[in-house]
C-alpha cells in the first residue's frame, strides 16, 4: 500500500529559479518526445517506444547543455509520464471512448517534476535534491513507510509542493461486522443508513461574490502585463483557499464515516454524466462526491476496513 505525503517546501531565490528551469527543461522534453512519436507515425508509419527516447538521451545531452542540469533519472520520467499518455490513449481507442490525443504542453500547462527512486533525501528538515541543492521543508507530520518516489510541483499561487509517496504492507482486511450505507446529495453532503445527515458548507458559494469580482478585475486587464499577473494570482488564491476548506472538510467527513462502520457502502455514481446538467453542475463540483469516496477509501485502506460502491 502507498501513501501520499503532502509537504511545503521553502527555497531559496536560487533554488526557487533551479526549480524553474528544471520544470522548463522537462515541459520541452516532453513536446520534443511528443512531436518525435508524431511525426514517426506520420512520416514513416512507425511506433516509438518509450525505451526507444530513453536510449536517445544520452546524445542529446550531448547536443543540448541544458540537459545535464536535471538528475537522469527526472529526464527518464518526464519520457514514462508521455508513455503512459500514449498508454492512456491506445485504451481509449479500444474501448470507443473519446480517444483525446496526448497534447503539447504550454508555458504554466507543465507543473511537476519527480524523481522515482533516487536523486533525493529527506535529512533534519531539508529535503536534498540532485542537480538542485539542500532545501527547507515543512514536514508537518511523520512518513510511515519507505519513501519511494519524490514529486516536486508547482501550485497555481506559485508556492512548491513536495510529494513523498512511501510503501507500507497492506493491511489485512477484516471480517466486517458494522456497516452503513452512505447516500450523497446536495442539499445535504450525506446521509447515512443510521439516520445521520452530514452537512456541507458551500465553500464555493460563500467566496463567489469576491471570486466572480476578481475574475471581473482580471478579464479587464492587458494580456502580457503585470497587473494581470497580479489580478490572476489573486483568483488563484481565492480558489487554493476554496480547495483547502473543501479539502479539510471531506477528510474529517471521510474519517467519521470511517470510524462509523466496518464497511460504508456509496451508490456507484455517473458524476462525469451528472456533472453536465447545467443547473446543477456547480453544485455537484463543490460538494466533490468523488473525492469524499476515494478520501474514504483511502483510509478504509488503513486500518483494514471496506468501501464498497454499488447500483
């Protein structure tokens, strides 16, 4: 089992324009990798594999200087990340699905960056980084586990995030006993087979007012310049501050439904279908009806417990 750990991390000016450039380099790979399988299957009508870009990196950092500064083993990923897009793709076309093309990725559409299995160490409050140096973080909790990959990404306020992912042993899963079935709504966020009615806020519609205002200030301004730079990060924090309180709220709903029962059982919803009901789209969105369930998964995961999602 794997757990994800969230952390922030606090570079220094240089570090912080490392970041950037390491997150550049990565974002042209990535285009330059895409066009290549692109134009192979256009020209030539031949398939590039994954093992055939990775066996090519080493001349082209020969060719590109800028290449060297990233940790190998980054390189390498940001080549799986595009695989696993074409992956993605091939599984769509099989099952007569919106293929949807991998696409190439503009300025501020590539946000992270990882390294899968070395080139990183978590050290007394410094994370050290290949290629990047010795950077402060907060872990504001203990990592349970082996730490197996490290994930740094960029938030849309401009903050950097670190995600550890650690391996634990599963947890052998009880023989349940309780169990409760949970029903999803909107004018309550659940109500359970006990009879319970759980609430929610409606973070969304309480920031709407200055988030609608701030959209308005921003369409206003020139492209290109620094006050619209300014205005988009204002409608980016209003929506991170939206995320945190929604976020927080379905973990301590997720945890109480946990604890209820030795299985929850969800009704196996078409949210994606559901969603396109314009009247109610914006309502559906907020309460996140998806993430409660896989936040409830997760810790089920945990101590042993069960979800099950049924007709």
């Amino acid at each position: 089992m794997r757990t994800a750990y969230r952390f922030r991390i606090y570079p220094s000016q240089k570090q912080t324009y490392k970041l950037d450039e390491t997150l550049e380099i990565c974002r042209h790979l990535y285009n330059n990798a895409l066009a290549e399988r692109r134009d192979a299957w256009k020209n030539e009508q031949k398939s590039v594999s994954y093992f055939d870009q990775a066996a090519s990196l080493a001349s082209e950092k020969k060719s590109d200087p800028r290449l060297r500064s990233v940790f190998s083993q980054v390189l390498q990923d940001v080549l799986r990340r595009l695989d696993k897009a074409f992956t993605a793709f091939f599984r769509r076309v099989k099952s007569g699905d919106k293929p949807g093309y991998p696409r190439f990725k503009g300025a501020g559409w590539y946000k992270s960056f990882t390294y899968p299995q070395a080139g990183f160490k978590l050290d007394n409050g410094r994370l050290n980084l290949s290629k990047i140096g010795s950077v402060r973080i907060f872990k504001h909790r203990e990592i349970e586990g082996k730490i197996k990959t490290c994930t740094l990404k960029k938030d849309a306020v401009g903050d950097w995030l670190a995600i550890l992912v650690a391996e634990n042993e599963d947890v052998p899963t009880i023989e349940p006993e309780t169990a409760i079935g949970v029903d999803v709504g909107l004018k309550t966020l659940a109500a359970t087979s006990a009879g319970e009615l759980i609430g929610y806020p409606d973070y969304l519609h309480t920031e709407e007012k200055k988030l609608a205002k701030s959209q308005r200030e921003l369409s206003r301004k020139k492209k290109g310049s620094n006050n619209r730079a300014k205005a988009k990060l204002k409608v980016a924090k209003i929506h991170r501050k939206i995320t945190r309180r929604r976020d927080d709220y379905l973990h301590k709903v997720s945890r109480h439904l946990t604890d209820s029962a030795d299985m929850v059982v969800f009704e196996n919803l078409n949210i994606q279908g559901m969603v396109k009901n314009h009247h109610l789209a914006k309502s559906i969105a907020d309460h996140s009806w998806g993430k409660l369930i896989r936040f409830t998964q997760s810790k089920a995961a945990k101590v042993g417990k069960v979800v099950e999602l049924v007709d």
